[in-house]
C-alpha cells in the first residue's frame, strides 16, 4: 500500500470530523468562555464553538449594515453565544399566549392628552434590572415589575418583589413555574393570596421548588388587574396615566437575541404569536423620523444584555413585536 496516500486519508478523516474554526477568533473565544465560565466536554466544545462563530459573524455583518444605515439597532455577543437560536427559544420565553384570563377592561380617559416622553424609572417606579437564568420565568418578572410600580405609586416605597414566590405558588392559577405563565395569571394569584413577598424574604432560585410563601413577609397586594385593548393609542394613554405596563411580545428572532442598543426593528416580528413577558416603563423619540419612536422596555435578561438591560421597541409601526396585543397591570 502507498503509505503517503494512506496518511493523506487519514488526515482527511481528521480534519472533517472537528469542526473548522476561525483561528482569528480564538482569543474572543477563550476570553468569552472564561467571562460566561463555560465548561464543556470535549465532544461538545467544537460545536458550541461552531455556533458561537457563526453567531459572531452574524452579529458583525449585522453591525456592518448598521454602519452602512440598513439598520435602527446595533448588536453585540452576549451570555447567548453558543446557543441555537431554537435553544435560546426554548429557555428564554416563557409565556404562554394561547391561555387567556379576562380582567377588566382599561377605560381610556377621553381627553387624556399623554406626553411627548415618559420614564418611569426616573421616576422611581423601576427596581434594578434582574436576571431570570435558565427559566421560563419572564412572565413572573414581567408582573413583579408591574406590581412593585404600582405599589411605589401607592406607598411611595419601591420594594422589590419576589419572583420565586409566583413560580413556585401561583400553578393553581394556570402558571407552570420554569415552563411559562401568564401576568394575569400572577395578579390573580396574589390578589387570591392576598399578598406576595418581597424578593429578599424569598430570594430568586431560577428553578422550580416547593411554595414557601409567608405572609409575615407580604409586602405587596392586589385586587385584580386591567388588559388594555390591543392598540397602541391606549396602551400610550396606559402607560403615561397609570405607570409601568406589563406586556408581552415576540421576542424569538436572533436580532433580539443579540440585541445591543438603538431602537430595535425585526421585519419578521410577529404581533400575533408572542413568547416573552416584559415590562414597558415609558416611550419616546429618538430623532425626527417616523421610525424614531420607540417604547422603552425593561428586560429580565440581566445588565449585560441590550443597554444596561433595557430595549427601546419601535412604535407607532403597527404593534411592532406585539407589545399592544397582551398588555394589563395590577390593581393595588
Ligand atoms: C430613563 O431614566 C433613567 C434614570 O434616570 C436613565 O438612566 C435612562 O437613561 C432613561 N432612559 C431614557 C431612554 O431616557
Ligand atoms: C391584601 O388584601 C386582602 C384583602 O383586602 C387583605 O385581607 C390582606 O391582609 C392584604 N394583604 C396584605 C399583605 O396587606
Ligand atoms: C425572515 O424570515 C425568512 C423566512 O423564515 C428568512 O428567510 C429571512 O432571513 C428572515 N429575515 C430576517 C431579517 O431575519
């Protein structure tokens, strides 16, 4: 036998079986795997790192566009990297629109002229951005931020509230826990529980465990909740006479995944099927465009994610993302 032939085909078998990777991007890599301490085994890395890259180039060529003027929004690498954006679905979102509870309807105020601007963390109303892990939970921190809001609005003290409370408690509301839930569902877990903990009473576990609710530590309570008709005009109106907003929206696309700053447009979005709970806090303009509006969002995805945790959403481009389709908040 040829023995030059015979190591050519071996080497070749080699080289198919690993992954190509850029060997520009080993630094990055390493540094990205040290900063989100990553562990893998050693049949899993060269694929993670296959994702990663690509998710990397992804975010770059989008960033190139952006230079270029294609686009509203920058991206950037995050704790997201080396998961599919099928995997990134699956743990992130977590709220679940084919259910349905009915509160009562928002009764717009007629002549109620909302302002150009508003930020309710300004304000006060806002606690610090959080981070739900590995869990379907955004619902729960999509309904505390509601709730701690409107509690500041009552009491003039900003509590943050506990997340853990509505995910191991409110199933017999129709939440499941890490698997998703609904807004309604927690504000109708609390006014039946007649109160919530605070988030220091009982701290967040990213997990599903046993109900552990004391009342001795309720420091929040509600008697219902409002949904506002899915139009944009009364959700401003809502969100400028009552206070931060809990909504839902599509947030499944691989440009919000990797989301960095500017005001976020996806041409595929859907305001229709929407798999993730946030917290709307205000709105504004940007500039003088009529691409320039933008809502502001508060997310669950920790401070390293988007800007500083917050997302700005257009607006006023037909229910962009769904934000007006699923909106409500608490009654305190
Ligand atoms: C909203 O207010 C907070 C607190 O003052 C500030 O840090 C943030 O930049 C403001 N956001 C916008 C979009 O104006
Ligand atoms: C919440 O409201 C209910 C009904 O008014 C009341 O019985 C309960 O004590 C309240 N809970 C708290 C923590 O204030
Ligand atoms: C929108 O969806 C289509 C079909 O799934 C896909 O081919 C296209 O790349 C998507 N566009 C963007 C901007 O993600």
């Amino acid at each position: 036998m040829n023995l030059s032939l015979f190591l050519a085909a071996f080497c070749l078998g080699i080289a198919s079986a690993t992954p190509k990777h850029d060997q520009n991007l080993d630094t990055k890599w390493y540094q990205w795997k040290s900063m989100h301490r990553r562990l893998y085994g050693s049949n899993e890395e060269g694929w993670r790192r296959a994702v990663w890259e690509k998710n990397m180039k992804m975010i770059e060529m989008h960033n190139g566009e952006y230079s270029l003027g294609r686009h509203g929004f920058t991206m950037k690498m995050n704790a997201f990297g080396d998961m599919t954006n099928e995997e990134f679905r699956q743990v992130m979102n977590g709220f679940q629109s084919s259910k349905h509870k009915k509160g009562k309807m928002f009764q717009e105020l007629l002549f109620f002229k909302p302002p150009a601007s508003v930020n309710w963390t300004e304000k006060g109303y806002v606690t610090p951005v959080k981070n739900q892990g590995q869990c379907g939970s955004c619902w729960a921190f999509s309904a505390t931020g509601a709730l701690e809001g409107q509690m500041f609005k009552k009491t003039g003290k900003l509590i943050s509230l506990s997340e853990q409370n509505l995910v191991d408690c409110s199933h017999p509301q129709g939440n499941q826990g890490c698997n998703g839930g609904l807004m309604d569902f927690a504000f109708q877990y609390v006014k039946e529980n007649k109160g919530l903990d605070s988030e220091k009473s009982y701290p967040y576990e990213g997990q599903d465990g046993k109900c552990k609710y004391n009342p001795e530590y309720a420091v929040a309570n509600d008697t219902g909740f409002v949904d506002i008709p899915p139009r944009e005009k009364s959700l401003l109106k809502a969100v400028a006479s009552v206070g931060p907003i809990s909504a839902a929206m599509d947030a499944s696309h691989t440009s919000f995944q990797f989301y960095e700053s500017g005001i976020y447009y996806e041409p595929n979005c859907s305001s229709k099927d929407l798999d993730h709970g946030i917290l709307i806090v205000g709105y504004g303009t940007d500039g003088n465009g009529p691409d320039d509006k933008y809502w502001l969002v508060k997310n669950s995805w920790g401070t390293q994610w988007g800007a500083e945790g917050f997302v700005k959403i257009a607006r006023d481009r037909d229910n962009h993302c769904g934000l007006a389709t699923a909106a409500s908040y608490p009654i305190v």
